[in-house]
C-alpha cells in the first residue's frame, strides 16, 4: 500500500441470527482497491444472504470480482484442505519435547527485545513516547552500552539524543557511526562528575576525540582543558574584573546578587571557560562583602 497498490483476498461467511456454527465462506480474490474491497464484501453478503434464504447452501469457493459491474463470479470450489494444495512436509516428522528439554532451551535464550525494551522503559523512567523516539533515533543501544560503561541513564541520554546528534546531523551520518565509543562518552560524563571537566570543556573534550585526536583523557592533556579551580588563579582573575567593572562591584554590595554574574563572565572569558563557574560566583561575593 506504501506503493499505491493492494492485492486483497476477502474472506466472507454468514451465520443466521441463532446459528452456533459459522456459515461456510467464500474468498473473493486478488482485490485491488479499498473502495473494491467493501463492494465485493457487501455484494457477497446480498448474495450469500440471499441463498440462505432461499434454502439453498453456499459453496466453499474462490470468486471473482467484476470492478464494472460490482458482482463477484465463482471460480474455483474449494470443498477440502486438499483443494487448497495443503500437504505433510515428508522430512519433517512429528515431535514431543519434553517440559524439562523446553525449560533448558528457554533458558539459552537471550532477552527478548519487548521484555528488554520494559526493562529499561522502567529503568530509566520513559514514557512510551521518549521510548519511541529513542529506538527511531538508533540511540537506545548507545545509551544503553554508555551505562554499561558506568555512565547514569539521565547523562547518558542527554548526551547522545542532543550535542551528539547534533553532530551526526552536521556531519550527515547515522548516531551510531560517529567515531566515538559509548565508553568514551561515559569517561567524558565521568570527568564532569568529578569536576575536571565543565560542560562546555565536556563538549570541547568529545570534539577532540571525534576528530580523532584519541581518549578522553588524552585530548583534555593536549587541548589544557582541565578546569581552573585553585583559588589563588581564580581570586586573581576575580579582582581583575572587579577593578574593570566597578559599578558591577557597587550593585552587587547594594545587594543585587544576579549582577555578579557579570563578573563571572568576564572570569570564565579570561580563563577561557576552563574556571569553576561556582567557585568564581562564591568568590565574587566574598571579596565583595570585604
């Protein structure tokens, strides 16, 4: 039907109001239309009807359907199985597996993909829909094996369904043929765990290893992208912009608070986003306060 062609074989019986057993059915083949389809079914109920009434029987047959006139036709009577060509297949002779032989074949079986897909539904807390988007994306076995790497579902998902597809989309490839492994993912969420890392050095790190520059680990060493969190460094980056803005410095005393993210700019500029976003707002407010 994707194609704009059906091909229908419409089976219809009748069983009068009462009956117990289903009436005897006719196969009206090789329909083409949807609009055919109900035409033929509703002619053959008139007409079967009709021979029920009248006393007669209807014949177990295929029929045909005439698309001018709306009428089926028979064709060929199917009265057996044999009529339908239906035969034992020789080579294959009738078996009777024991309970105990069916348990340990069960139990070689791996897990199945709708029992798998559950589990992590409940796992990871999905709604059907994220569920959905998450297997037509070719994320789910991404994320899954990035959390076997030790990485949490929440982190895992976030970065293969946002900056990693955004990448594949840039570089007009699936998600899973980035050159970049769950487990190197899972080390760049581990080293923002940690601190080592901020986001966006996080996403500066998984560039580096994208373009084949090697781990995690080894693209932080050559790129400098560990986060500045010695205070000495930081205070020092902190009363240089501070000296620069010192009507930012005056608000901030007067007690509006938010304005000292100004000032945490102008340090994460200065140390080009490598700085403690946090430890830089905290150190603001003390040397302001003194």
């Amino acid at each position: 039907m994707d194609q704009g062609s059906l091909r229908c074989d419409a089976n219809i019986s009748l069983m009068p109001k009462g009956a117990t057993e289903f009436g005897t059915r006719t196969e009206t083949k090789n329909v083409n239309s949807l609009r055919s389809v109900e035409r033929a079914v509703r002619y053959e109920m008139t007409r079967q009807a009709g021979v029920l009434i009248g006393g007669g029987r209807v014949t177990q047959e295929t029929r045909h359907f005439d698309e001018a006139g709306g009428t089926t036709s028979a064709g060929r009577t199917k009265e057996t199985a044999e009529d339908y060509r239906y035969f034992p297949e020789p080579d294959l002779v009738p078996i009777a597996p024991s309970a105990e032989w069916v348990e340990e074949l069960r139990a070689t079986l791996p897990e199945l993909p709708w029992e798998r897909r559950r589990r992590i539904q409940q796992d990871w807390g999905l709604t059907d829909a994220e569920l959905r988007d998450l297997v037509n994306a070719g994320a789910l076995e991404l994320i899954e094996a990035t959390v076997a790497a030790g990485a949490p579902a929440g982190e895992a998902r976030s970065w293969w369904v946002s900056y990693l597809t955004q990448q594949a989309n840039t570089r007009g490839v699936e998600l899973a043929g980035l050159p970049i492994t769950p487990a190197q993912v899972a080390r760049v969420i581990e080293l923002v765990a940690s601190g080592e890392l901020s986001n966006k050095l996080a996403r500066q790190a998984v560039d580096g290893v994208l373009a084949g520059e090697g781990e995690p680990d080894e693209v932080v060493a050559a790129r400098g992208l560990v986060v500045v969190s010695d205070d000495t460094a930081l205070l020092a980056a902190v009363d240089e912009a501070l000296a620069a803005q010192p009507d930012v410095a005056e608000k901030i005393r007067g007690g509006k608070v938010q304005a000292a993210g100004a000032i945490v700019g102008a340090v994460m500029k200065a140390t080009k986003g490598q700085a403690d976003a946090k430890r830089v707002r905290e150190l603001v407010i003390e040397r302001v306060a003194q």
